[in-house]
C-alpha cells in the first residue's frame, strides 16, 4: 500500500475541525487502543472528536474510554445522524459485515470517510483508505499516522496504542509480529505505557461468571478431522446459565489451540438476530481468512470471522466441511 495513501489521510485529518470515530461491533484491544489512541491524538491537536461505539464493550476495555476526554457514544441511527463531523474516520475495519448496524449510515457519509485497516478485505465505501495488511495491528498505522501528525505520545494514548499492540499480537507471540512491531513497542513504553499495568487490566480483569462460562466452554468442545479441527459452541441460553454476558467469550476460541493435533479452532455462538457468528483461528498451514471468505466474511490467515444461518449445529457442520476442505 502506498504510504501516501496515509500521507493524504493525514492532511485531511489537519483540514477537519471535526472527526467521528467508528470501529467494528465487538471490538477488541486494537478496535478499541485504536479509537482511543486516534482520539486523543486529534484531541491534542485541537480538533472536536467524538467516538462513536458499537456495543456490547467488553467489560476489561472500559479502561481505555475512560481515558477519552468525553465520554463514547453508544451508536443509534438518530445519535450518528446529529453527528455533523467534517471527517468520519473508521478503524480496524473495512467491512460493512463488521460495522453494523452502523453500515447504511456510515456508506451514506462515504465522501468524508478515512479508513485505517491491517485487513486483507474490506466493502465499505470511502473518500480515502489505508490498508497496510503487514500491520500486525491497527495501531500500528495509528503510530505511523500520529508521527505524520506531529503529535507527541503522550501515556494514555501510549497505553491505548500497547493496548491493540498486545492485543492484537497475542502479546508478540503472533507470527504477523516484525522488527516494526517491537519498535512501536519501544516508542509507547517511552512515552509512559507500561506492559504490566495492561496485563492486571487486560488479562486479570474478569468477572467469575467468565471462569463459570470457561467450564462449559471447554464441555462444549468435539473434534474433527483427527482431532486437526477443534469446534466449540455456545448458545445463548448456556452464556444466561452461566450469568454471562456475550463479551465474556472472548478469548475462549484459543483454548483447544493448546492442543498439539489442532490446527484450526472454530468458536459459535448466536446472535441476536438469530444468526450465527463463526470465529476461527488457525496455526500455521491453513488460511481461515479464504474459508470465512466463501461465507461473506474475512480477517487475517491465522484469524478470520463469519455468519452463518442457524441454528448453531448446521452451521458448525457447514464450516467443519469447508475447513475439512481446506485441510485436504
Ligand atoms: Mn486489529
């Protein structure tokens, strides 16, 4: 991707007197630091900004809005149609799937819209993007963009900035981390962020009902493919009985990885439209990016998403034969 790209996004950021910032629904350390790390840096730059969110906010990253002057606002098609920014900038997605509800608004302000995004994919409509898929975050193009600026990091948006890094990286053990990846890190904990604080904070946060939905979880596991592919569902009535919240699933898909004969790890759960959400993650010889691609979806090689029609066995059975597929 041409860097002028980011170049022509960064004047027009300097050209706005105002920028609403979106990222996916469901968002994660990187959807998040991106925000927040973009927002403060406009914020410093004098600029009028407002993040916009797509619930639900996963109860470990509130720590990050809180660093935001204002507070977020939670997306609702009358609270986005009184937004009257100059620039509308979206981060750590490109795609309308990962954007609702807030897609028809967000392709009906496609002329002012900037979008950041490390994914190989993307449909959303836009004035100007940069997609840089050898960022192994989003915040890593933030950094990039916030040099251009001239911005000086300052601890919470270094710290929003680590947030993604780490988040994104599985905490550097990914293998989409490069040499660019630990000097970023290098310059945030310069500026003040500290690895140790975003472990307590991003790793040692969680509520009892998590361990309580872990338990199920891992109950909740069969195995495909000689044991090569691990399935794991959930339904909606087993997060209740567990008094959990949605949110609370995230990072279970990593679990049967520990597992030496897996190579691919499918999480499903409902959601409330009915649907089904497939996550998947894989090691090293299948690309779950091209599988979630057949199904309307995407992400990374090693970590992609999808929706499938229900209920939760038919679609785990549509997947485990694509993946079978895949796996040869
Ligand atoms: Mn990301």
């Amino acid at each position: 991707m041409p860097e002028n790209e980011l170049t022509a996004i960064a004047d027009a950021v300097q050209r706005a007197k105002s920028v609403a910032i979106f990222t996916h629904a469901r968002p994660d350390p990187d959807a998040i630091g991106s925000q927040v790390g973009a927002a403060l840096m406009l914020a410093a730059m004098g600029k009028q900004v407002s993040v916009m969110c797509l619930p639900p906010i996963p109860q470990p990253l509130q720590f990050l809005l809180n660093m935001l002057p204002q507070s977020c606002t939670e997306y609702t098609p009358e609270k986005a149609s009184g937004i009257s920014a100059d620039r509308i900038l979206v981060v750590d997605t490109s795609a309308r799937q990962q954007l609702e509800p807030a897609s028809a608004f967000l392709e009906s302000c496609a002329s002012k819209a900037l979008i950041l995004d490390h994914h190989i994919s993307g449909d959303l409509n836009h004035d100007l993007i940069y997609r840089d898929t050898s960022a192994a975050a989003c915040v890593e193009i933030v950094a990039h963009l916030g040099e251009l600026l001239g911005v000086a990091l300052s601890k919470p948006m270094a710290t929003a900035l680590l947030a993604g890094l780490v988040g994104d990286t599985g905490w550097f053990r990914f293998d989409s981390v490069t040499p660019r990846t630990h000097e970023i890190a290098a310059k945030l904990l310069a500026a003040g962020a500290s690895p140790s604080e975003l472990w307590g904070r991003l790793m040692q946060s969680e509520r009892k009902s998590k361990l309580v939905l872990l338990s199920h979880a891992v109950g909740r596991i069969n195995f495909y493919a000689q044991d090569r592919i691990a399935a794991m569902e959930l339904s909606n009535q087993d997060i209740a009985q567990a008094q959990a919240e949605t949110w609370e699933t995230e990072g279970l898909i990593d679990i049967p990885m520990m597992v030496g004969s897996v190579v691919c790890s499918v999480f499903l759960s409902e959601t409330p439209e009915g649907k089904i959400r497939a996550s998947l993650r894989s090691k090293h010889t299948v690309d779950v990016n091209e599988v979630c691609r057949k199904f309307g979806g995407g992400g990374h090689a090693r970590a992609a998403g999808c929706r499938l029609p229900g209920p939760l066995h038919s679609a785990r059975d549509t997947l485990v034969k694509a993946l079978e597929l895949q796996l040869g």
